[in-house]
C-alpha cells in the first residue's frame, strides 16, 4: 500500500487512528513468510474491540508462540470502508497493513449475534469467498470463537471451525495443528478432519442436519468420524493461565481504555436469563495475589493510571476483602485510581468499606431485572427488596444520589402487575431518600430504569421461552412509561426491533444461514449500531429464503424437541435445564452454587468451585 496516498485517505475519514496501526505494544515479527499468519478480527469498531479482553489474551498467547504472528484486525467504519471500496484498498491487519486474504487463519471474536453480517462483509471487503465450501486450499482458514458459538449454527456455512469455549489452550492447539498439516502440504479436508479430532472444536461441514416436515431438526450426524458431541473447553486453573503484560495502547479513545484485571469466571448464581451464568460453569478464581501481582506489572507496562476490575459477579469472589483492601493499597501508593464495578457493600467490613469510600464516586446500580419478588423468584434473581433498600440507604447516608436500575421486559411469566411493580420500586427508593434525615443535603436525587428486551438464549433454562413479540414489548415499554409518576425517575429502554432479530439468530439453525447471507447482500452490517441498523434489510432476507423468524423465537419449544445446539455440552445437562425452567412456572428459587450444589452437570469439568466441598457429578 502506498504510504503516502494512504495517509491522505486516512485524514478524509473520521477518527484516523482506528486504521494507522503502530500503537505501543503492537507485536512485529520478522520472517513472516516462515510463520503463521494469524488475523484476529473483530466484527466491530476499533473503539470496542480494543475494549475487549479477550481479543488482549489471544493476542498476546498468539505472539508469545515463535512459530506465529497474530495481527488486529477490526471492522472499519462506514466511511473508511467507503473510501476503501472506492480505492480497492482490502481489509488489512494493523500491524503489517497486509490484506486479511495473506493470513493462513483469519480468527472471528462473536461477542454479539448483531455482528454476523458484519463477519461476513469484513470476508468480502478482504477479497474472500464467505462461503467455506467456495475456499478450497489449506489457507484462509476461517474460525470463530467467543460467546455466540454456543449456537454457531446460523453461521455454519461460512465458517470453517468454531472453538466452543475458552480459546487460551485451544486457539494454540489448532494453530499448532494448522503449522504441521502446512508443513507437510496436507489438503483442507484432511486438516479439517483431524481439527475435528480436538476437544472443543466444532467443523460444521463434517455434520449433516435432516429436518421433519415441521422445520424441526430430526437428526445431527457427524460424518467421517467427526465426535458426536463438542464438549467446551475451559482453563481449570486461572492462576497458572497466561495473562498479558502489556496491551496494545490505543491512539483513540475506546470504551475502556485503561488496565483491567479479570478476578474470575463464571457466576455462583444462575439467573435463569443468563447465558454467561451457564456457559461459563463451573467459578474458576483468581487467588487476590495473583490478581494484585498481574495488576501491578501490567499497570507498570502500559503506565495506566487506571485500573478495572471484570467478572459477571465482582462482590461473589470468595477473597473480595483482601483483594480490595491489597488493591487499594498498591493503587494508593502507585497513585492509580482504582475503578470499581458496583458491589454488594452489605457484608464488607467497617475498615474496608473506610478505605473503598474513597473510591467510589460514581452512582449506585443494581440490577434487580424484575419488578415484584414473584418474577424475580421465577428468575431466580436473588436479590430481595431488603437487600436493594438496605444498600440504597447506606449508599444515600454516604452521599449518593442517583441510583441506576436494571430490568427486563418480556420475561417468562411476566405479567402487567410486574411492570408496574418496575415503576413502583423506583418511586420507592426516592421515598426512601426523601425519608432519611442524614440523607445528602441541597442535591436531589435521579433514579434512572434502564429496561433492555428479554432475549431467550441457549444453554439458559429460558432456551425453551418465547419471545414476546414486538408489539407486545411496545405495549409493556408504554406501560412502564404510563406508570412512573416523577420527574426524578427516567426511562430508558432498548430497542425491541434489534432484539428481535438478536433472539432470532441466538436460537437459529444452519436455515439462517441464507438469510444472514442476504440481508449482508441487502446493506445489512454493523447491526449493532442504531446508525446502521437496517431492519428492512433483514425483513427482505426473511422473505426472500421463504424464512419464518418467529419460528425460531416465538414459539415455546418442546423440551424433547432436538435444538441446534443440542450437540454441544457445555456440562450443564439439558436435563437440569429442563427442572430449572419447571421450576421457574412454579415460581421457586435455586440456591447459589456456594450455598448448595445442585448438581447442574458442569462437575464433570472437575475445577473451581464444583472441586470444593462435597459435590458429586450428576451425569
Ligand atoms: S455442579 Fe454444583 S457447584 Fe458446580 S456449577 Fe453446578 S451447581 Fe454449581
């Protein structure tokens, strides 16, 4: 690429240094014709995926081999791609500005099902074919990894290998794989068929879908000796996996562009909406020393002055107080601020709640997700009324005044009374304020409720739920607006028209490629944007593949019928899947996995906490 010209046509377009490449931190190797050449993409903006911690660890576990060169590569926004669709400019990776069709491996991160199009444009705008059966040579190999590949079916024709679950060991793995079948000259197929042969990847061409009348799956075989179940993968022991030192420095600014230290895996709760609660079973911690000793030397590298800390779950780490209190030290005396995700203070002790004080600035949030106690049990959401006022109180008493509240409409089981209940509970935290003598005086307080769309996803007891249809969400989104009655409370909501689409390709099967495919050729891309969404692009595809969306999302499914992703195991058993959406009908709670095993399954995996205590595998 022409250096110069380059640079000109990078100050046509907005935010330049989402394309120059060069940050500190960015990996160059020599000899890349002797090594592989792996492109990591992700299927969004530089701002996001130079957020994303995952992207860091490949990254960094990628050029720590002497045999690979791992590249960035993110999706360009809508004006550099302009300008490079007018210039015949390919997609290239940051590091070497050589074009994605160059890379032996071009790895997909699927964070989010709004991004499938966008894989498929980041293929076209490289010059690739995006079907995998129209690339035939042992090069340009495609896989994908990350949370959207507990169902890979709506992308299955495109992509060559999934990694179902946890990439540190396994991305190395196939890659090691890929050296030696290039090395000695083998053909895709045969490098397919052994790929297939590791636990924890996933070849879509090596298994044949049959379907009954209905649409419904009627069976899923593997062929040529592929395994009939993909179990996930995951890292057993966080404390001896690699973590990196350094992360590449960003020259714009991104959504979070500080030091981040992950503190576990997993979610002891299992809220029966939450995907990452199941799929991440069993809690794998990070001892506080190495959480403290990984802080400090990537704080050291980078020169952050800033530091986050990231799990689903921060307050359920089993050594929270001497992590915060041996973090807030080192960060005291390094003079880094320490920036930390809302916690349950309830049970913290006087000293430590002392030193955090200092730290927490920002505003208060929970995320009860429902508004009456009944839905919240149905959910098994275990937060009480109790526990929300008793922390607001504390919160209010040390001069908090605005309070963030999650939920989510459309729930299984949810009735009217519920979304008003969302209203109600609202007005009653700011009664609570009003009612406090000690309460901040001269501010006045803002409760926000921030409502998003309850999407059905795989491997959740709710798999099984409907979705609402977006009429009905509508109506339930103006009967929360018609029952809050302050001008201290806001509303905002998420759109239902992305989220239908999302519940769409979360439980699809490989009939969706085609449509993925033609509303990619009808415009669709960077769906996640409201800017770029397009939902005509979408409706068309439907109608184009003769494809009936609510197929998918809006019917409650039988649980003996086969679901797409069935031949995954995850380790929590269907079976327990099944007894947990029964027992949300009923409306009855399952406790913790700290407080009672329940035997879910995910004991199999022998790690974390599963290892801890008396519990026994139930499969
Ligand atoms: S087997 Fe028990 S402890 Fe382990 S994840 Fe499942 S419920 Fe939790």
């Amino acid at each position: 690429m022409d250096e110069k010209n380059f640079e000109k046509l990078l100050l046509s377009v907005s935010k330049p240094g989402r394309y120059s490449g060069g940050e500190v931190g960015s990996v160059y190797k020599d000899n890349k014709e002797k090594l592989v050449r792996f492109a990591l993409c992700f299927p969004d903006s530089y701002e996001i995926g130079m957020s994303h911690l995952g992207v860091k660890i490949l990254y960094s576990v990628l050029n720590d081999r002497d045999d690979t060169w791992c590249e960035r590569v993110f999706a360009p926004w809508g004006d550099f791609e302009e300008v490079m669709r007018q210039n015949n400019i390919p997609l290239f990776a940051l590091e070497s500005r050589d074009s994605v069709k160059d890379f032996d491996i071009i790895g997909f991160s699927l964070m989010y099902e709004m991004c499938y199009t966008t894989v498929l444009n980041m293929l076209d705008l490289a010059g690739i074919p995006v079907y995998a059966k129209d690339r035939n040579e042992l090069f340009n190999i495609v896989v994908a990894g990350g949370a959207c590949t507990y169902n890979p079916e709506p992308l299955a024709d495109f992509i060559d290998i999934f990694m179902i679950g946890e990439g540190e060991e396994l991305i190395c793995e196939l890659t090691a794989l890929y050296k030696k079948f290039k090395d000695e000259r083998k053909t895709k197929a045969e490098f397919l068929q052994a790929a297939a042969q590791i636990k924890g990847l996933y070849v879509p061409s090596l298994y044949k879908v049959t379907y009954n009348q209905d649409g419904t799956i009627q069976s899923f075989e593997p062929q040529g000796g592929a395994p009939k179940t993909v179990q996930k993968r995951i890292i057993k022991d966080l404390d001896s996996a690699p973590y990196p030192q350094m992360f590449v420095m960003p020259y714009c600014e991104t959504v979070f562009d500080r030091a981040t230290a992950e503190i576990f895996r997993g979610c002891i709760r299992g809220c029966r909406f939450c995907q990452a609660g199941f799929v991440y079973r069993p809690v794998r911690e990070k001892s506080a020393d190495t959480i403290i000793k990984q802080s400090a030397q990537l704080c050291e590298n980078t020169g952050y002055e800033e530091l986050s800390l990231l799990s689903l779950s921060t307050s359920d780490h089993s050594q929270i107080e001497p992590l915060l209190s041996g973090l807030y030290d080192y960060a005291q005396e390094n003079k880094i601020s320490l920036s930390l995700p809302s916690l349950r203070i309830d049970n913290f002790s006087d000293d430590l709640l002392k030193k955090i004080s200092g730290i927490r600035k920002t505003g208060l949030t929970f995320a009860p997700e429902a508004g009456t106690q009944r839905l919240r049990d149905a959910i098994n959401k275990n937060i009480t009324e109790e526990d929300i006022f008793k922390s607001c109180k504390m919160a209010f008493m040390g001069g908090y005044t605005s309070v963030k509240l999650y939920f989510m409409l459309g729930l299984p089981t949810e009735t009217d009374e519920d979304i008003i209940g969302i209203a109600d509970l609202a007005q009653r935290i700011l009664d609570l304020f009003y009612s406090l003598e000690d309460r901040p005086k001269g501010k006045s307080p803002s409760i926000t409720i921030s409502v998003a769309c309850f999407i059905p996803k795989p491997f959740t007891p709710f798999e099984f739920a409907a979705q609402n249809s977006k009429e009905e969400l509508q109506r339930k989104q103006q009967l929360l607006l018609a029952s809050v009655h302050s001008k201290k409370i806001r509303v905002n909501y998420h759109d239902s028209s992305t989220s239908y689409i999302e519940a769409v390709l979360a439980k699809g099967n490989r009939n969706l490629c085609d449509v993925v495919y033609k509303a990619f050729k009808n415009g669709a891309n960077l769906d996640g944007w409201s800017e770029y969404y397009k939902p005509e692009a979408w409706q068309k595809a439907f109608e184009e593949c003769g494809v009936d969306p609510l197929f998918f999302s809006g019917r409650e499914i039988p649980t003996d019928e086969i679901n797409p992703w069935d031949f995954i195991d995850i380790g929590v058993t269907k079976k327990y899947l099944i007894s947990e959406y029964q027992k949300a009908k009923q409306g009855t709670t399952t406790p913790n996995c700290r407080k009672r095993c329940s035997y879910c399954g995910a004991r199999c995996f022998n790690a974390g906490i599963c290892k801890e205590g008396e519990n026994k595998c139930s499969k």
